[in-house]
C-alpha cells in the first residue's frame, strides 16, 4: 500500500478547516443574528447556540481565529497521515 505525504495530507485538512471558518464568517456577515442561530440550531440539533452567538467579532480576532484553525487542521491532518503510515509498517 502506498503511504499518505504528512505534509500534503496536513494542508489539505488545514486548508479544509480554514474555508469552513470562512464558511461560518460568510454565514453570519450575510444572514444576520437571526438567521445565524437558525442556521447553526439546524446543524447542532438540540444545542441552542444563541446565547454563544456573538455578532461584533473584531478583525483580528477573525485573523487569529482563521490561523488557529488552519493550523490545528495541519496538525490534526498530519497526525491522522503519521498514524495511518506507522500502521502500514506494523503489518
């Protein structure tokens, strides 16, 4: 079997992980308060998520909060690539 590139595989889901902050941001710049918590209550059924909505995130905390998630993605992306190499070699 061929082993997964770590650092590719990384990119990939930090990468992923990013556009899904910016997925989130575009959700709530677009549809507003209201249609924010409708739209995070459909996909957290169950969990109310108005109360942790909070509508004026300052820019850099948007900056920070797009590099920490691009970064915990590489990492996550990695270890999923390292652990799944180290198990080719184990058989």
């Amino acid at each position: 079997m061929k082993s997964i590139h770590i650092r590719k595989f990384g990119l990939a889901v930090g990468l992923t992980w990013a556009l899904l902050y910016l997925g989130c941001m575009l959700v709530m710049i677009t549809v507003g308060r209201d249609g924010t918590v409708l739209f995070f209550n459909s996909l957290l059924h169950g969990i109310d998520t108005a109360p942790i909505i909070r509508m004026d995130v300052p820019f850099y905390e948007f900056v920070i909060g797009l590099t920490q998630s691009f970064v915990l993605g590489w990492l996550v992306g990695a270890c999923i690539a390292g652990i799944y190499n180290i198990s080719l070699e184990a058989k």
